[in-house]
C-alpha cells in the first residue's frame, strides 16, 4: 500500500478550513483534515459542506458511530465488526448513492484499523490505458446488480451525458456481476490493492471524499475504535461536479497534493 505521511491536513478549527476542503475535493475529490474529535464537532462542519442524509444506523441528526458491535458480521453490517473492508461505494445498492461521505477518529484502536482508499479516477485511467477489454466489460449498462431484493442495477463504472464518470463498488455477499464482468473480478481486486492509499488516523483526524469517485475501506482492528460519520450531498453553492473527468475531457492531475 502506499501511504501518503506527508498529505497536510486541514484544521476544520480554521475559518478558512471549510473553503479549503471544498477546493481540495475540486482538485483532487479528497481531503484529510484534522480538529474534529466529537459529534458536535462533525456536525458543525459538515454543515458547511453538505446537506446530511439520515441513515438506517445513524442517529436523527445523521451522525453514524462507527463501532465494534458484533464479534462477526457479513453484508451491510461489517463495518460493525472487527473486519477488515475491503474498499468500497457507501450506499452502492439506491440508484443515487450519497455523493460525500466524511469521517472522524475519536477513539484509537488497540491495533490496526488504518483507513483504507482508493482513488476511482487513477483507477479507471489505468485499466483504460492497459485493460481496455476490462473496462468495457465494467462500464457495460447492468452489468452489476448491488445489493439485496431491492438494489440497484447498474456498472461499476458510469458514464455520463456530460462526459464525467462515476465508480460504484463493492466486494462482500450483495454484489453479482454479469458473466463478462465477473472475468475481471480478480484483477479489479489486485488493482485496489495496488493503488491503495492508508491513513493511521488520530483522534480528532479524518478525512472526506467525493463518494461517486473515491472507494473507502479499513484494515481489520483490535480494541474499542469508534469513528464518526456523516453522508450526504454537497451544498448547491460549491459546485462540485459528479465523480471524475473521463477519458474525452483534459482533466487535472489526481494526485494529493499539499495545501499551504
């Protein structure tokens, strides 16, 4: 994995913090940031940033706490366990997945538990370049159903009218790609873990990503971690455009760069 010590992270105590992000997320669809070790803390900032979504396991101001509450779980419900997660969609199985998803550190596992991502713009530039038979097959319309009785079908790579591309992602029991796809699978696998990213995140530390782009996951823990999260979309001012350039528009370059 490739980890990245040097990224600065922006403190969210800063007035200036939150148009900082917001251009960060412009640039390169992510950030990490720093000053936010509590609930009112998340809350205060992603209110500048998104209108927040209620989710089934949050609370009625959309804050998840991200915890250990099961020995073992599988499906919508790893990330309650101790598991590792592989990198992934939040939301992958409703036809408009959240399109920001941002995350917090207040407690510190024992041992292990680094953020894991993975940047979808870099990905699909790479299989487009050296895999394009790949590529084909993931981006070919319901070649991916996510989800349970009620999910969603669609690809794992969306192109869109205006030329911009969305990822949705998802490696555990409630994903089934068509025949074609299914053929990559294993080398989709081996690219995320080649172009992963980890963060060894302290309290108050965390970071937010453009969800139709960025894949997030997490290396298996030991200890009482607990982390905050909240999803939802940007607010209309920003102007954040879906997901990434595709391969018929100039983009900029992805990689992190350091805010001053």
């Amino acid at each position: 994995m490739n980890d990245i010590p040097d990224l600065t992270r922006l403190d969210l105590r800063d007035p200036a913090g939150a148009s900082r992000i917001v251009d960060a997320l412009r640039r390169q669809g992510m950030a990490v940031f720093s000053g936010v070790g509590d609930r009112a803390a998340l809350l205060r900032a992603g209110q500048r940033l998104m209108t927040t979504r209620v989710h089934r396991d949050s609370d009625g101001e959309g804050v998840t706490t991200i915890e250990r509450r099961f020995p073992t779980a599988t499906g919508s419900l790893a990330g309650f366990s101790e598991r590792e997660l592989a990198p992934h969609t939040d939301g992958s199985a409703v036809a408009e997945p959240p399109r920001i998803l941002m995350m917090t550190c207040v407690r510190q596992p024992r041992s292990g538990g680094q953020s894991v991502l993975v940047d979808g713009c870099g990905l699909y530039r790479e299989i487009a370049e050296f895999e394009p038979g790949m590529l084909d097959a993931l981006r070919e319309p319901r070649s991916a159903y996510f989800g349970g009785g009620s999910g969603y079908l669609g690809s794992v790579f969306e192109e869109r009218d205006d030329h911009r591309v969305t990822v949705r992602l998802r490696f555990d029991g409630l994903i089934r790609f068509s025949p074609a796809a299914s053929l990559y699978v294993g080398k989709l696998r081996e690219l995320l873990r080649q172009r992963a990213t980890t963060l060894d995140l302290a309290v108050g530390q965390g970071y937010i990503l453009l969800n139709d782009r960025w894949l997030h996951g997490r290396r298996r823990f030991a200890g009482d971690r607990m982390m905050l999260r909240l999803i939802g979309d940007p607010l209309s001012e920003h102007r954040l455009a879906p997901g990434f350039a595709g391969r018929r528009e100039p983009a900029a370059a992805t990689e992190f760069r350091s805010t001053p």
